[in-house]
C-alpha cells in the first residue's frame, strides 16, 4: 500500500502537468517531460490516478468511474481518445495530454491486473426494471450477463451518476462506440418514441447500479 502523502503529492504534480496548456508553469517547459514520469514504474503511474479514481482504481464515486479491472486495450482506446479529444470529458482530456503513448499502455496494464469490484447503489425499482428492458432488448449481446461481464469494460455497478452521464453522450452521438452499439443504440431510440434521451440513459442506469 502507497502511503497517502505519496499519492496526494504525485496527483498534484499531475494536476499541475494536466494544466500546462492554459496555465503554463515556470518549471515546466511545453514539450518537456514531466521529470516525475521519467522511469516510472507502472504502478506508481497508475497510483497517480488514485487522486479521483481511487485507490487501485476503486472509485469512491459518484461521476468519477472505477477503473480497476478493465481490458489493457480498452483503458488504451479511451486514453487515446480522451487525448486525441475524441471522447467527451470534464477533466480526462486534460490529463491524457500529460501522458505518452507508452505510458499509457504501461498504466492499462497496470490497471488492468486489479480485479473490477462494483459499488452496490440504491437504485429505483420501477426504472431499473424499465432499464432492464432495454437492456436486455439493445446491449445485452455485447454487454453480457446483465453487464457483469468484464470483457472491455463492466457496467454493473459501476458509479449510476458517472453511467447516466456517459449514455447520454453515447446517445448524442458525442462519442464513438463500435458501429453496433451505435446501431443498438438508434433502434433503441427509434422505438421509445415517447421516452427522453434523458429517461432512457437514466433507467438504464438504474439497472446497472442495481445489478451488483
Ligand atoms: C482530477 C480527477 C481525475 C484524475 C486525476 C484522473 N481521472 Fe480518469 N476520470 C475522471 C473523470 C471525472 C472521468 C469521467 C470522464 C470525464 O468527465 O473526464 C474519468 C474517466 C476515466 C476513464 C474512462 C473510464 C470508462 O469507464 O470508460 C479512464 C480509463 C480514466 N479516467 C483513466 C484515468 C487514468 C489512467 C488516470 C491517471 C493517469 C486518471 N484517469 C486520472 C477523473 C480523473
Ligand atoms: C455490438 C456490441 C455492443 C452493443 C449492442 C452495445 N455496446 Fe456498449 N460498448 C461496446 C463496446 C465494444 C464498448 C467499449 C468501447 C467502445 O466505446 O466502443 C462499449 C462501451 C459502452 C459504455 C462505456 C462504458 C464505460 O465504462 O464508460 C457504455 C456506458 C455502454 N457501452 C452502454 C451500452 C448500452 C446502454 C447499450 C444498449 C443500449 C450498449 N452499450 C450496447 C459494445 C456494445
């Protein structure tokens, strides 16, 4: 176990390099490296994210997922398009643009070595029975086991209000999942005429948080 001294200075440090675009420091030259990422272990570059995602990627939530457990490949892929600003982000962006390729793979791997653990929610039981329509209709084959299914990425349990969040931009068509998710998701919408973008991200939510 890090100590927590550890982990508040080096998601500091973090924070300051995350801000060199807008608020460039006297200590840190554009394009120079972060003197702190030269030569760091895998998990000491993991642990900085421990700062907002908690420790080992256990999020303490609720807009902050978890992201222990994950596929090293889909921890990479979103990375990616967090810096490459193809992803909607609050902050993400900001701290993918610190990082280079390969220190983002050697985090991916990193993460992806600790096991996933859900965060039992209360949910609400007329909207998660609702989301548990939709979902076994639209995401069911590709997000198997009502979600549990930690292959690329696990929804059951994971943070509702990050989750409700994050379909919603899905929905908007802000982000770039596979091509069918995509298609999932417009015949989903195509055939609740009568629920809200809105509604629909929220009772799927609410199955998500209640299935742990
Ligand atoms: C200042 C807080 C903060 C820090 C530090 C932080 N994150 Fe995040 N992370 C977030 C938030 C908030 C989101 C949701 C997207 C957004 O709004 O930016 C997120 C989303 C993610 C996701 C998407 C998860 C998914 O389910 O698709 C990944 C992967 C991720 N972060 C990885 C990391 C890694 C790796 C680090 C360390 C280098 C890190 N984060 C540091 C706040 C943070
Ligand atoms: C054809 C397969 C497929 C279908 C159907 C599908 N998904 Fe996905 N979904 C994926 C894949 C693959 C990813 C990971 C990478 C990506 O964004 O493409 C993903 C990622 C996600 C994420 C991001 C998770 C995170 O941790 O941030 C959410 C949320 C999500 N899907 C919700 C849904 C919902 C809700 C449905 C049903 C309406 C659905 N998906 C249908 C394949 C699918």
């Amino acid at each position: 176990m890090q100590s927590r001294v550890i982990t508040a200075s080096v998601f500091a440090a973090l924070l300051a390099v995350g801000c060199t675009t807008q608020e460039p420091k006297p200590m840190a030259a554009k394009d120079d490296k972060p003197a702190l990422m030269t030569g760091a272990s895998a998990s000491m570059l993991a642990n900085t994210c421990a700062g907002c995602h908690g420790t080992n990627g256990q999020s303490n939530g609720p807009a902050t997922p978890t992201i222990a457990g994950m596929e090293a490949d889909y921890l990479t892929e979103v990375m990616q398009a967090y810096k490459n600003d193809e992803r909607v982000n609050t902050i993400m962006g900001r701290i993918a643009k610190g990082y280079s390729d390969e220190e983002i793979e050697l985090m991916a791997n990193a993460l992806s070595k600790q096991s996933y653990m859900g965060m039992k929610q209360t949910s609400a039981g007329p909207k998660a029975q609702m989301g548990k329509k939709l979902h076994d209709n639209y995401c069911e084959k590709c997000h198997e086991n009502g979600g549990t299914s930690v292959e690329d990425t696990p929804l059951a349990g994971q943070w509702m209000p990050y989750l409700q969040v994050t379909i919603l931009d899905y929905l908007n068509g802000h982000n770039n999942p596979e091509k069918k998710m995509t298609k999932a998701i417009e015949k989903m919408v195509a055939e609740h005429p009568n629920m809200t973008m809105a509604q629909l991200a929220e009772d799927l939510s609410h199955y998500y948080a209640s299935q742990k």
